[in-house]
C-alpha cells in the first residue's frame, strides 16, 4: 500500500512507518569544538551538529574548521559525541574542548 508523503510523492507504507520511528527515537548528537589561535589563544568556537553519524560529524566540522582558518588564526578542531538527552548546565572545560571527553 502506498502513502502519499506530500507534493504527490507516494512511498510504501513501511517505509513511511519506519521513518516515522527512527525520528522519534533519540539518535546520536555531536557538537565540534574550534579552537583558534596565532601567536596566543584566540577563544573556542562551540557548534552543535546536524550529523548523525561520526563520520558525518568529522566532515561537518572540517567545514566549519575552514570557514574559521584564517592567515593568522589557525585552528583545529575535535568532536565531541554527547547523549540525546543531555545538556550541559555548564561552559565547557578546558580538558573537555582539548581533548573531546565530557568528565
């Protein structure tokens, strides 16, 4: 049976049901950490992703990295896996942006 999923574009209804199942379950969050600097620190940029995959993450943040790398602000970066449902009430640490684990 087939279900019309808007602008007249028909899918097989499992594929409907199964989608609609893996949006309400809580998948994997990522944010990536840059760090800058040129002769001393220039701050910590934090960004949360839209990946949902390591590799997606990885890729998100080395675009995010070069729009920030510049001639003199070089940077780096790390990403950080944090759970569905967790929020951090707090800034970063500096171990936590250099190294990419949460303590």
């Amino acid at each position: 049976m087939m279900t019309d999923i808007g602008h007249g574009v028909l899918m097989p209804k499992e594929l409907v049901e199964q989608r609609e199942q893996k949006n309400l379950s809580p998948g994997r969050r990522f944010i990536a950490v840059i760090h800058g600097w040129h002769v001393h620190s220039n701050g910590f940029d934090v960004h949360e992703l839209k990946a949902s995959t390591i590799e997606e993450a990885n890729k998100e943040a080395c675009w995010l990295n070069n729009q920030r790398d510049k001639a003199f602000d070089r940077c780096t970066w790390v990403v950080i896996e944090i759970e569905a449902h967790e929020h951090l009430p707090r800034r970063l640490t500096w171990r936590e942006r250099l190294t990419g684990r949460i303590k």
